[in-house]
C-alpha cells in the first residue's frame, strides 16, 4: 500500500507511486463492484421515476462531484427531458432561504452526490429539499454518512477508500452512477450495455499514451479546457485537477461559450486542451480546436476519431466517452503534476473533506 505520509520531503516522486495513480487506476474495478452492488435499487428507482415522472430535477454537489452532475444534467435532459438544474448551496446554508414547497400530486426530484456525505452546506441543502416534498437520491462513497441516512434512495459508490486528496475513482464511479440511472429510468438498452463495458474498458482507457500532451502544458501558467455537451462535465474536472495537482491556471469554457469573448486571448502559444467524442458537440469541440491552431495555440485535443496528432480515446456510446477520457486524464495528470515540480498527492493548501458551512 502506498503511503505518501512516509515521503520525505522534497524526494523524489514516482507518478505511477502516487495514491492519485493508484486510485484512478482501481476505477474500472469500482465501477464493476457499483453495478453489483445496486442492480436491484437502480430496478427500483427507474420503475418509481416512470411510474412518477419528476417535473423538475436538483442536483446538490461541490467540486468533483458539481462536475458529474452537470454531466447528469445533460443526460437527463437529452434522455428525459426534464429539466434539471444546480442547487446554489449557499442559499439554504448561508441565507437560510427555503426552496417552494412542492404541491400534492406533483414530484421534484433532488439527487445529492458526495465522496464523503459529510459538507454542512450539501446536507443543508439537501435538507431544505426534503422539507420541499423531493425525493432525494444520494450517490455517496461513505454509505454510513449523514447524507446516506437523509436520503430516500441510496447509491453507494464503493469506491473503496480514497485517500488521495484529488477525487478520481469516486468522481469515475459517480459519472457511472447518474449514467445507470437514466439508463435505468428510461429503459435505455444502448446506454445500460455501454455501462456494463465499463468495468473491462477503464483499465484499458488508463493506460492510453497520453504523454504527447505533457510538453506542450509543461512551461504553461494559464489554459483553456474546452469540452461541450456530455463532455463539458469532464472538461470541468479535467480544468478542476489541473489547478489541483499541477499548479496551472486552468479555465474550462464550452467550446460554443468560449466563442463569446473568451476567445480574444487566444493566439500564438496560448495552451488549449479539449475533449472531442463522437456527435454534433464533439465536432463543434474539434472546428473550436482547429480555430484555435489556426492561431497559433498550443492545442492537446483527446480524440475518439483519432485524428492525425491527437490524444487516443476510446470510442463508443457518445455519453459514455467522457467517463474512458477522464481516466485516461488522470494518468496524464499525475506525470504533468511530478513533471512540474509538484506532488500529487499534497496540493498544497487542500484537504480531502472540505467542511463548507
């Protein structure tokens, strides 16, 4: 087992013995021990959401976990149509403000996610849903956490521990988690076979050469990581871990956003990484790549076509390539990380439960 607590400082740092290396790689193992585990909830759940369509869905999450949530918000709105949206966590934990009550006969479904259950301000916030009349669905690592007890439904990530202070195998299972539940809400034959190749595609994904796009982020102090549709929620993590681990001023844009203003500071030099899977988003993600080389920038694009110059990924269902880049990221991440000076297993300043009141 490694233990970081034990590194002297300023040695030496191996990046593939790195908790943060050792945790995403044990991602497609969590995800296998996911599906087992909460077949018969998903069942469940999908046939209670058909039976009692929700009118409106809230997500309540922070950092890694805000992250899969806006990919679980285009899930559910591409698949479902429902609308979903972010809870400002602030408002119940800060203000004190109560969401509008839910009236008889109508559903609001609230689906909490968290690595550790524990934040004041999700559980707050989550609280002051369940006081509105929703239905709470908890995506939670820590099975016995507050959270877990709050919720009327619960995921266990099993994940297993993880120690690294930058989420990766709980943020991987998480993605897995809102993607099984739409699968299993509306029956979605494609996406559930999608999802149960995930636990043989991971380790294959982890291990995809990813040292092309080491050098051009070597030297850099600022960049723009741009994703779009399913996509745009690892953008946001892969933005989220760059800050994190390798010191880097990292700025995620959709690739359609990033045309209204953003843009102006690209030119010669400036750092670009994008991720660009299969569909409408991932060819607008590639004509933004190529904008952008056009001018000079130092552009790393993460590829399901393969095209000429490109990071490998793995194709397949379009929401399910997002999840196969991350972990291919995360590897990258740890050996940008060492490669600049830094440990990635102590980012400075950082713990691995945040209390946010």
């Amino acid at each position: 087992m490694i233990d970081t607590a034990t590194r002297p400082e300023g040695a030496a740092v191996d990046p593939a013995d790195t908790l943060m290396h050792a945790e995403a790689a044990e991602a497609g193992a969590a995800v296998a021990r996911f599906l087992a585990a909460n077949r018969e909830a998903l069942d469940r759940i999908g046939a209670r959401l058909r039976a009692h369509p929700p009118e409106v869905v809230v997500t309540v999450a922070r950092g890694s976990s805000d992250h899969a949530a806006t990919y679980g918000k285009y899930l559910i709105e591409t698949l479902t149509g429902t609308v979903t949206a972010s809870a400002a966590l602030s408002v119940s934990s800060v203000y004190a403000a109560a969401p509008t009550h839910t009236e008889p006969g109508s559903n609001r479904l609230c689906i909490a996610i968290s690595q550790s259950g524990k934040s004041p301000d999700l559980l707050a916030t989550v609280q002051a849903q369940k006081r509105a009349g929703a239905c709470v669905i908890a995506l939670v690592n820590e099975a016995e956490s507050p959270l877990a007890r709050m919720a009327d439904e619960v995921l266990a990530l099993h994940a297993g521990p993880e120690r690294s202070v930058a989420a990766t195998k709980s943020y991987i299972v998480s993605l897995t988690g809102l993607a099984a539940l739409v699968a299993a809400w509306t029956r979605d034959e494609a996406l559930a076979a999608a999802i149960a190749r995930l636990p043989e595609q991971l380790p294959r994904a982890f291990v995809l050469d990813w040292s092309a796009g080491i050098a051009p982020l070597l030297d850099a102090t600022s960049l723009f990581v741009i994703g779009r549709g399913y996509g745009f929620g690892v953008a946001q993590e892969a933005a989220l871990k760059l800050k994190e681990t390798c010191g880097l001023h990292a700025e995620c844009f959709s690739s359609a956003e990033v045309k209204h203003g953003p843009m102006a500071i690209v030119g010669e030099g400036f750092p670009i990484l994008a991720f660009a899977g299969n569909g409408a988003a991932g060819d607008d993600v590639r004509e933004t790549a190529r904008l952008f080389a056009s001018r000079g920038a130092r552009v790393v694009l993460a590829d399901t076509d393969g095209g000429p110059q490109s990071l490998p990924a793995i194709a397949g269902h379009e929401a399910i390539e997002p999840i196969l880049m991350i972990a291919s990221f995360y590897r990258m991440a740890a050996f940008l990380s060492v490669a600049r000076g830094f440990d990635p297993d102590k980012p400075p300043f950082l713990a691995k439960v945040t209390r946010t009141k």
